[in-house]
C-alpha cells in the first residue's frame, strides 16, 4: 500500500475573497504536485522522492509561500525555510533564512543526504549549496506582485484580512507512504509577512513542523508557527500514536483542535501512517490539501 499527502497553507482566504478562477488555479497547482508525487510512488520510487518533487512543484507555483512568491519580510526581502525526514532512519535535513535558493526543499534534502548536520542557516546553508553544485538565483526570482501587496496592506494597518490571515496563505509541505513501507514528510515556506529579526517558524523544526517516524506515522504542519513550535506539534502527533497508542486520525485531532486552539494555534497538519491511513484536520477556516492513496482518485480541497 502506498499514497500520499499535500498541503498549500493553512489559513486560505476568506470564502467570500476567493473567486472561482482563483479558487481553480489553487486545484491545478494542488493538482500537478500530487500527480508528480504520486506517480513516483506507483513507479516504486521512494517516500523521500516522493515528497520531495511534490514540495519543488509547489515551491516553484507563484501561488503558494514558498521558494517563488514566498511572502515578504519587513524588510522587503524572502527568507526561505525548508525542512525534510525520512521516516525510516529518522534521518533529517534543514534550512533557515536561505534567500537565493531556487528549491529550499532541494537544499534541505542535500543536507540530510550529503553533510553531517541536520540543519544550516542563512550565508553558510548557501555556502553548503554552491559546494553541492546548486547555482543560486537572484533575490528577485522570488518576488510577486501580489506578496508585495500583502506586506504593504499589513504596512498599512489594513485590518480588513488579519496579518494571521494573509501570513497563512501558502506554505506547503508533503507526506508519504511508499511501497516499501517507508514514510517520509517535507515542508516549505516564506515564513509570516512582515516578519523581521531573521525570525524562523516552525517550518524547518524537526519536530515543530515536519517529523517522520516509520513507527507511527509522518507530518507537515502550516499555521501560527510560533504556537506549532511551543506545541511540538508534528513530533507530539507522531509520540500520541507511539506511546500513547492512538490512532492517526485521533492523534491529529487531539493535537489540531484540542492542543493547538488551547495556545491561540492556528492552522493544520496533514499527515499518513504506516497501512497509508491519512490524516488531515485545520482549525481555520480553509487548508488547501491534496491526497491519494493506491486504487484511489486524488481528492483535492480548499475549505471544509
Ligand atoms: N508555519 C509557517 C511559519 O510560521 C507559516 C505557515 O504555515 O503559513 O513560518
């Protein structure tokens, strides 16, 4: 058994802002990336390849925060986070505040693959990926209209969407069951708008937002990361099945509308166990999502 999950951010614009059009380039975007994972697990590809293809479709589509059309710092720049785990070995890789990287989640993958650390920051991870043979981008590769609206609305004090809700738009981050019982979860994101101080969420945090543990099951996170980080929200789904023997369907739900609401957390996860059972829960008002699982359509979805 196989299959797998997508997520494109937590926190998706109010019903009554998204248009119709808007609302279906979201499904193809949603659309492409599942198609490309999932058909490496039907070819027997790995969990890991799996994610990690899904996670570089999404990072390049303008539409989501990550890699391309990442959201804006305050400064008018785009940090990127990325983070990656391979659920049989509990290996893992990570980036922070990486700013010419075209595939964060590409980086991520090499230092998990290719260095002794887990994770690298800013200046050095970008050291690391010209050592790798990765070429860097120009700075303004990442930027989009519509981002530099966002971070001028909050600039403005333009309440009409909270700051939560704009920041939320976007990240992405997959997870996967692959033939050979393999797990393995991968995230992606611009961060929070506005946000300064080379601050970093939860993202890139083993544990926080990303965990992948071929004994319970695997995760990506999107919403409020400061509260996702407090919560060790990917890692306490994983420990609840582990330890506390749930199931993955009520370890997310305890965690995601009991754990998380408690904090004033918002957003979700998406998550898939080891018999490819799969979890999704947000306690905002949309998440967009995607999953399939062997012998199965693709389900895709925005709200409710
Ligand atoms: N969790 C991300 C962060 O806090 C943002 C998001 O998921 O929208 O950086």
């Amino acid at each position: 058994m196989y299959g797998m999950a997508i997520h494109g951010g937590a926190g998706a614009l109010p019903r009554a802002e998204m248009s119709l059009e808007g609302e279906d380039k979201y499904r193809a975007g949603l659309s492409e990336a599942i198609d490309a994972g999932f058909g490496l697990l039907e070819c027997g590809g790995s969990s890991l390849d799996a994610v990690t293809r899904a996670v570089m479709l999404l990072e390049d589509n303008p539409l989501f925060n990550a890699a391309r059309g990442a959201v804006f710092t305050l400064e008018g720049r785009n940090e990127l986070d990325a983070a990656i785990m391979d659920g049989e070995t509990l290996r893992a890789g990570a980036v922070c505040g990486v700013t010419h990287i075209k595939n964060p989640v590409e980086l991520a993958r090499a230092v998990m693959d290719k260095s002794q650390y887990v994770m690298l920051v800013g200046a050095g991870a970008e050291e690391f990926a010209s050592s790798q043979g990765f070429s860097l981008v120009p700075e303004s590769y990442f930027h989009t209209p519509e981002r530099w609206r966002q971070l001028e609305r909050i600039l403005a004090g333009d309440l009409g969407l909270s700051p939560l809700t704009i920041s939320h738009i976007g990240t992405v981050g997959a997870v996967a069951l692959d033939a050979r019982g393999r797990l393995a979860a991968a995230t992606s994101t611009g961060g929070m708008t506005g946000k300064r101080y080379q601050r970093v969420g939860d993202s890139p945090i083993i544990g926080a937002g990303t965990y992948a543990d071929d004994r319970s099951c695997a995760v990506s996170a999107t919403g409020h990361g400061e509260i996702f980080i407090r919560a060790a929200v990917a890692h306490d789904i994983c420990a609840r099945m582990r330890f506390g023997g749930r199931s993955i369907g009520a370890a997310v739900r305890e965690v995601v509308l009991e754990e998380l609401p408690a904090l004033g957390g918002e957003g979700g996860v998406i998550a898939i166990d080891a018999n490819a059972a799969i979890a999704i829960e947000f306690n905002s008002e949309g998440m967009f999502r995607a999953s399939r699982v062997q012998g199965e359509e693709a389900k895709i979805a925005i709200y409710r």
